[in-house]
C-alpha cells in the first residue's frame, strides 16, 4: 500500500519532487496530468524567489500560479473549461477532445490544429488518468469527468482490449475489481520487489 501511494504520488507530480516554477512548466503539468483545477495547480507548483510560501505544506503562491495561467491563457496555450461542473485549466492541444468527449465549451480563437476532431477522445482522457494514477475504479475516473459509469468502463474495456490497461484485484485490501495501466502495475510491482528485498537483507551477525 505505501509503495502504491508515492508511486501515485510521483504520477501526479505531489511528492515535490518536480514542482512547476514558472508558465512553460504548469503547460507541461496541464499536457502531463490533464484539466487541472487551481487548487490542483497550487499544490504542484513552487513560487518564484520572492514570493515564499503560503504554508507548511510547501505550495506555491496563488497570485503567482493565476498569473502564469493568465499568461498562457492570453498566449493561447491553456483555455479555461468547466468539467464535472468544477471550473479547471487544461492544455489548449486537449481542446478538441475536452469538447468531443465532454461537451466542453472552447473559447474562441484557437489555433485550428487544437480544434480538429479527435477520433476516440473519450479514449485519450481515460487512458491519460490511467498512466498518471495508481489503481482505480470506475466511479473514481467516471467522477473527475463528469461522464456516467458505462462510458468510462466501455473506455477502459477498449484500454483492456488494447493491452494498455489491466483489470484486476491491486491494493491490499480492497473489495472491487479495479484498473491500472500496464506500465504503471509494472512500476508498483518493481518498487515492491525493491521494498521486500530490503526487508530479507542479511545483517551482521
């Protein structure tokens, strides 16, 4: 259970390992993770020197993240959408797939590649929560898009089908079957071997 929660934690870049510090690195966080919300942003970003810290938990300054968010709305490079009914900031180049897959509203003036239909769009967005968390179930991806159960699942069925994710019984404890991508279970499994190893090590005697 701990290794799945710091490689999920790795996924989503809050371990602090890799925080965002300045536009061009929330753009990458956006493409990474998918439509984040503000509250999202903040905790995956540092401010710049300067500003400091709003608290012990080490995240970055509002005014300074809504301030490179601005800049990459204005550059369109992010839009600003509502998904699940939760205001959030996204990628412009998931334009086209937030709309087709969500029914999102898009702003105007997006450079026509980002506009283009996307084939399985639907597809792309479970697939991209897959590779960035640890296992899960289906109301957990159904309910950050706002789309109803048996969408997400038959998303993840193709994902299955396609040898891209895998269906089983992961976390230690668990009561229903959930999902995972193939190369993050691969991940979990690497650091667990790691941690048992660890523990059989022989001492001195």
């Amino acid at each position: 259970a701990d290794v799945i929660a710091e490689v999920e934690a790795s996924l989503q870049r809050t371990d602090g390992d890799r925080p965002a510090r300045d536009a061009d690195e929330v753009h990458d966080l956006l493409r990474t993770l998918g439509p984040l919300t503000a509250d999202e942003l903040v905790a995956r970003s540092t401010p710049p020197p300067g500003l400091g810290r709003d608290g012990p938990d080490g995240a970055a300054h509002p005014a300074a993240v809504e301030a490179w968010v601005e800049e990459l709305v204005a550059d369109r490079r992010a839009i600003r959408v509502v998904v699940a009914d939760e205001p959030r900031v996204a990628a412009a180049e998931d334009a086209a797939r937030l709309r087709d897959a969500l029914g999102c509203a898009l702003p105007i003036g997006l450079p026509s590649a980002f506009t283009e239909p996307v084939d399985r769009p639907l597809l792309d967005l479970v697939a991209r929560y897959a590779r960035t968390h640890g296992p899960f179930v289906t109301r957990e991806v159904a309910s950050r898009y706002g789309v109803d159960e048996q969408r997400a699942a038959g998303a993840l069925g193709e994902l299955v089908a396609d040898g891209r994710v895998v269906r089983g019984e992961f976390r230690p404890g668990g009561v229903e079957r959930e999902w995972c991508d193939d190369e993050v279970l691969r991940r979990i499994r690497r650091r667990s071997l790691a941690a048992l190893r660890r523990e059989v090590e022989p001492v001195e005697a």
